[in-house]
C-alpha cells in the first residue's frame, strides 16, 4: 500500500514542526539542509565486509579490533572491525593482525547492512 508516499522522481516539500528559532541562528540559511532515507533492509544489522587501503600518510599502527570511526554514506558509526586478507584466489582469508600501509585489506564488523556501491571513509 503507497498511498500517501511519494513517487520516485517527484519534488515535495517537507514541513519541519518543533524546531526552535534559534535553529536558524545555529545552522544559517546559506548551507543545504540534507535528508536522507534508508532502503528497506537498512535498518538491519549483520556482519558486512569493507576493502580498505590505508595510506601511508598516517603512522600510527592500526590493530585489528581497534576502535574506528566509520563514515558510510549518510551513516557514521564507531566500531571495532577484524582485518583479513584481500585474496580473491582462495575461499579462506588469513586473520590479520594490522592494517597495513600501502596494502588493501578486508574489514569485517557487525553494523548496519549497506548495499553497494557505498564510500567509506
């Protein structure tokens, strides 16, 4: 049933009703205000697998299980990710214990389902 909802590609305009005066004073008028929406299984947590590359610009040692700041998309969230091998030659993936530089690694957590293609940072 969609009766209510609005089609895909149609413009609307959306009232927001609470928000103090003092809103406009924070935010301004000259930034863009930007809504987002979920797909249907996004509300859903599982284990999701992210490829990353670390730079060499950052020096410190990153363990597996460390605490990291995710930004996927819209959605920031902190978690503590285990790093594997990348190989695509294999059905096993070896438990790494560093991200290393230079090196493109599979981060594995459980967090939020996200559907491809979706920037991490």
């Amino acid at each position: 049933n969609n009766e209510g909802c609005a089609a895909v590609g149609w413009y609307v305009t959306i009232v927001l009703k609470g928000v103090p005066p003092t809103f406009l004073d924070v935010f301004g008028l000259c930034r863009p205000l930007v809504l987002g929406s979920l797909l249907r299984h996004e509300n859903k947590m599982s284990v999701v697998h992210y490829t990353l590359t670390r730079t060499a610009d950052y020096l410190e040692p990153i363990k597996s299980k460390d605490e990291l700041v995710f930004f996927c998309g819209f959605r920031r969230f902190v978690t503590r990710p285990i790093f594997s091998e990348a190989s695509m030659r294999s059905e096993k993936h070896r438990f790494e214990r560093f991200l290393m530089p230079g090196r493109t690694s599979v981060a594995s957590a459980f967090t939020h389902v996200a559907f491809p293609p979706m920037p991490v940072l």
